[in-house]
C-alpha cells in the first residue's frame, strides 16, 4: 500500500517522496531563518533609528553581536535539519523495509494458505483412498465369512451325509452273517447231493451186477432148460416151456418192477436234490450279487468315508486359515482405522496450527500498519 502510494506520488511530482519531503523541509526551515533574520534586522534598525545616532562603534558590535547569534542559531538549525533529514530518511529506510516485510508476510501467509490447502486435499485423497480400502477390506471379509459360512453348510451336509452312509453300511453288515449261513448251508447240500449221486451210483452198479449175475444165470438155465427139453417126449417138452415161459414172464415182472422201483427212487432223489441244489444256487448266486452289491458298497462307503474325512481335514485347514486371515483383516482394520484416527487427529492440529499461525501474521500486519498510521 505505501508502495504503491509512492510510486503514485513520485509520478504525479517526478521525484522521489524523500528528496521532496527533505526539500520541502530545507526550505520551511531557511524560510524561518529568514523571516527570524529579517525580524532581527528589522529591530536592530528601529533600535538605531530610536537611538539616534549612538556610536557607531556599539552599532557595529551590537550587528556582530547579532550576526554571531543568528549564526549560531543558523547552524543549530541546520545540525536539525540534518539530524531530521537523517531521521526522515532512516523513517524511510524502516517504511521500505516494513513495506517489503509486509510484502514477504503477504507472500508467507500466500505459501501457507497454498500449502495448507494442499496438504488438506492431500489428506482427503488419503482419507478417501484409506476409506475405499478400508470399504474394500470390509466387502472382502464379508466374502470371506459368507465363503466360511457356506463351507461350514457344505461341511455339515458331508457330516450328515457320512453318518448317513455309516448308518447304511452298518444295515448291510447284518447281512454278512446270513450269507455266510447260507454259504454254509450251499455247501452242505452241494456234499448231501454228491454223497446222494455217489449213492445213487453205487446202487445202479449193484443193479446192474445184479443183472448182468441174472443174465448168466439165465443162460444156464437156458442151457439147462435146452439140455432138459432134449431129454423130454413133445407134450413133456411143452409144459416144461410154458412153466419155464410164466416163470421168466414172473422173474421179468419182478425185475421190471424192482428195477422201476430203483429208477423212480433215483429219478426223485435226483429231482429232489437238483431242485435244491437249483433253488441254493440261484439263492446263493442272488446272495453272491447282494454280497458284492454291500461289498462294492461297503468299499464305495469307505471310499467315500475316507473322501470325506479328507475333505473335512481340507476344510477344517481352510477354515482355520480363514479364520486366522479373518483375525488378520480384523487386526489390519484396527490399525487402519486408528491410523485414520491419529492422521485426522495431525491433520487438525496442523490445521489449528496454520490457523493460528495466519492468525499471528495477520496481527503482525496490522501492528505494522497501525505503527505506520
């Protein structure tokens, strides 16, 4: 401001306000000792004129006297002038320097302002980039714990769905028994049959050598009978034939019959043990398949048991490292949000400080001016 007003003033007069103000005041002060010398000389002339003409040599004196004193003064009003020429221009001295200290205060409080404002919207990038990744973290960890939480349902319908199959297989294993009951049973009947058929076979040789001793017996009997006949008149010879034919006739009969008798017994023991034999086949062999089905099931239920458990340790491992990662996030907030808390806490006490601070400089400022009004 008193810059500018100097500079006004040096273009309006074309000179500077010190060497006009130091002119104007060299003057004012010879002006006065002019005015104070012409006064005196004024009085020295009304004193000799109202002397009337007193001696010359006391007028003489009496002007020296005056001139020594006017003198005197002259040069004390000088040394003052002087001394206030030089007060004048350190006043002037001090005005540039508190003008250029205004300017400097003027651009500090500039460069403050500039700088609180930057490191206000660097702190509300920081706040705002500190809350997206907070915001970030947060969503991720919700993710987490719902990821943990559909693990821990799928976890939980693996647990039912093992006791489920254990349950099952424990069903199954009651079965064991009967099969192996009915294996036993199997092979008993398989060594019943076979003593049967070794029976049965040892009865049809018998049979037969029972046969073939009546066969030979037969031929000599026919060799008998043909060496009696031979001894016989014709009628002789006819009964002895008819005798002979109603004896073979009876001896076929029974032999038909007993042999009939061996054949159905036979035929039904051997029905009778194929048919149980058929009937424990096909039971074993529908046994067999069920064994094999609860077997391959049994071994497709350990599998499946062993998947599971293996599953289960997987996810008891991942759960844990959730949860550890989880205490890590939740630990990594904490320190976010407290680091947040203390830079908000800097941020306002820096704040409060430029504040403060501009605050000062502006006080200053008006001291100085006041001091220049």
């Amino acid at each position: 401001m008193f810059a500018s007003l100097k500079n006004k003033i040096k273009e309006e007069t074309g000179s500077d306000v010190a060497t006009t103000a130091t002119a104007r005041h060299t003057n004012h002060n010879n002006n006065r000792i002019r005015s104070r010398f012409s006064s005196t000389l004024s009085v020295n002339s009304t004193n000799e004129d109202a002397v009337g003409g007193g001696g010359s040599v006391d007028s003489q004196g009496y002007v020296t006297e005056q001139l020594t004193t006017l003198r005197s003064q002259c040069n004390e009003l000088t040394t003052k002038v002087t001394d206030l020429t030089a007060r004048l221009q350190t006043l002037q001295e001090e005005k540039t320097r508190i003008e250029k200290t205004n300017e400097i205060l003027l651009e500090t409080v500039k460069v403050a302002q500039t700088q609180k404002d930057i490191y206000c919207e660097e702190q509300e990038k920081i706040q705002n980039l500190q809350q997206s990744e907070i915001e970030k973290l947060k969503n991720l960890l919700s993710f987490r714990e719902q990821e943990a939480v559909d693990r821990l349902a799928a976890m939980r319908q693996n647990q039912q769905q093992i006791e489920n199959l254990t349950t099952e297989l424990e069903r199954l294993k009651q079965f064991e028994p009967m099969v192996e009951d009915l294996q036993d049973e199997l092979e008993r009947l398989r060594h019943s049959s076979q003593l049967g058929k070794n029976n049965l076979t040892t009865t049809l040789a018998a049979v037969e050598e029972e046969n073939r001793h009546l066969k030979m017996r037969l031929q000599i009997m026919e060799q008998a009978r043909l060496d009696a006949i031979n001894s016989f008149n014709a009628d002789e010879k006819m009964q002895a034939l008819v005798q002979e034919r109603k004896m073979l006739e009876q001896h076929l009969e029974e032999a038909h019959l007993q042999l009939s008798d061996v054949k159905s017994t036979w035929s039904g023991q051997n029905l009778s043990l194929e048919t149980q034999v058929s009937r424990l086949s096909k039971q074993v062999a529908e046994e067999t398949t069920e064994k094999r089905k609860i077997l391959k099931a049994r071994d497709d239920l350990n599998e499946r048991v062993k998947q599971l458990e293996f599953e289960m340790m997987k996810m008891d491992d991942y759960t844990k490292q959730r949860d550890d990662k989880i205490k890590l996030l939740e630990e990594e907030i904490d320190e976010l949000n407290m680091a947040l808390r203390e830079c908000r806490e800097e941020n306002e006490q820096q704040i409060i400080y430029e504040r403060n601070k501009a605050v000062s400089i502006t006080a200053d400022m008006d001291d100085l001016q006041w001091d220049h009004m």
